[in-house]
C-alpha cells in the first residue's frame, strides 16, 4: 500500500516538475517567437499595404470632402440636407482612417515597415 502511494506521490512530482520545465521553456523562446512572427515576410507585406491603402483611403476620403463641401455650397432645401448626411459620413469615415493610420504608427512592431514615402501620422484636421 504504501508502495503504490508513494509510486503515486513520486509521478504527481514528476508531472509537476515537467509542467513547470514546459512553462520556463516556453517563456523563454516567448521573444524568439514574437520576433520571428513581426519579421516573417506575410507580415512585413501586411503591414506596408496596410499603411499604403489606410493612406489612399484617408486622400480619397479628403477629397471627397471638399467635393461634398463645394457641392453643399450650391445646395438648397432638401438637397443640402441630403449633401450634409453625406459630408457628415464622409468625415466620420476619414476619422476612422486617421485613427487606424494613427495608432498602427505608434506601434513599433508595425511602423518599421510603413513605406518612407509615407507621413508619420494623418492630420485629423483634415476631415473637417
């Protein structure tokens, strides 16, 4: 009886300190892994056409701004009503580009790979 406890006793040891052995390995490699994954090529490629299409996405939305702005110029009645909902869309949308350009920049393991020819941050002043 005694035997067959501490047989038992001796594989619950034996289970924890493999358990513990696993976790320290697995902390350990933890950096080599997250570098490997931000440095992978689907990554790298990722992140540069997200930033290019966040960017194209913010100069499309700013234009259309202005078009809206100049055509609610022009506008009357009903019609500036519908170019006004449209306008308000429009800068929310753009706000949202600014955002996600924005935020993905500050993070370090995505702006290494935004294109030079890109600017650092949006200026969310220009979706007004």
């Amino acid at each position: 009886m005694k035997l067959a406890l501490y047989s038992l006793l001796g594989i619950m040891a034996l289970v924890i300190v493999l358990g513990f052995m696993s976790t320290a390995v697995s902390v350990i490699s933890a950096p080599g892994r997250v570098l490997r994954e931000t440095l992978g090529t689907q990554n790298i490629i990722n992140n540069y056409e997200m930033f290019q299409d966040l960017n194209a996405g913010f100069q499309r939305r700013v234009a259309d701004i202005q078009s809206q702005r100049a055509l609610l110029a022009d506008s009357t009645g009903t019609e500036a009503n519908r170019v006004r909902i449209e306008l308000t869309g429009l800068q929310q949308t753009c706000r949202d580009l600014v955002a996600r350009y924005n935020s993905a920049s500050e993070k370090l393991n995505r702006s290494v790979f935004k294109s030079q020819n890109l600017p650092e941050t949006l200026d969310l002043n220009a979706c007004n």
